[in-house]
C-alpha cells in the first residue's frame, strides 16, 4: 500500500486496535495517536474486540490481527462490515490467504512499520466517510 509523502491528521478518529502481540499493539497505538487518534483497545483477542464494537464506544476505523492467539478474527471483521466500520487487516498472512469475502480489505502484511499503517490510515478512514 503506497503511503503518502504528506503527514494526514486522524484527529476526532476512534481507532480500534486488535492485536495479540503486545509490543506491536503498542507500537502501533503510538503512531495513531502521534496522529491524533484516540485508540480503543487494545483488544488481544476477539470476545474483547466484539464487546468493544458492542459496546457504546464510538469506533471510526480499526486495525485488525487476522490470528488472535491461535483463533481467527474473522467475526470481528464481519461485525465491522456489517457496522460500516473502515477497517485494515494488518498481519502475517500474505494478501493471498485471506479470503474471498474481504478482498476489498486493505492487508498489510507483518512485518511492517506502525508509522507507515498510521500514516495510511487517515486516507482509509476518509474513503469510507
């Protein structure tokens, strides 16, 4: 995924992180805050993420693990779809893996740098607003 040159703002963004590795979880909670995004989570598995998207926490986009400590995350992005929450796949999958139902989903493939999705997120979040 290209990212621009320009720095984008995701000021007023509620970010949903879903990660199970602690230190990228935090690593890329700093980015998007360095980018004014208030983060929600992180969620380390999906029970915590689906409670987070039902409960009555606003979320305007989410970064999202396909594997959760050996389940998949699946039900989180159905639940995202269906809420028409902007969402990325960010995880050790290649694209290819992923199945058909999200292929319109961004994936970005670990290992990648946090600044990077950050930076990229803001014109994800916009496409869909």
């Amino acid at each position: 995924m290209a990212v621009s040159g320009h720095k984008q703002s995701l000021r007023d963004c509620r970010i949903l992180v879903v990660e199970d590795e602690y230190f990228l979880a935090e690593d890329m909670a700093q980015a998007l805050e360095k980018l004014g995004a208030t983060i929600i989570g992180p969620a380390s598995d999906r029970e915590k993420a689906l409670a987070l998207l039902s409960s009555s926490e606003q979320v305007d986009a989410a970064v999202l693990d396909i594997n959760l400590r050996g389940a998949t995350a699946f039900p989180v992005a159905d639940a995202l779809l269906e809420h028409g929450i902007p969402f990325v796949f960010a995880t050790g999958y290649a694209p290819a893996s992923v199945p058909w139902a999200y292929s319109a989903v961004p994936c970005w493939e670990k290992p990648f740098n946090p600044n990077d999705l950050a930076q990229a997120l803001p014109q994800i979040v916009r496409g869909v607003r």
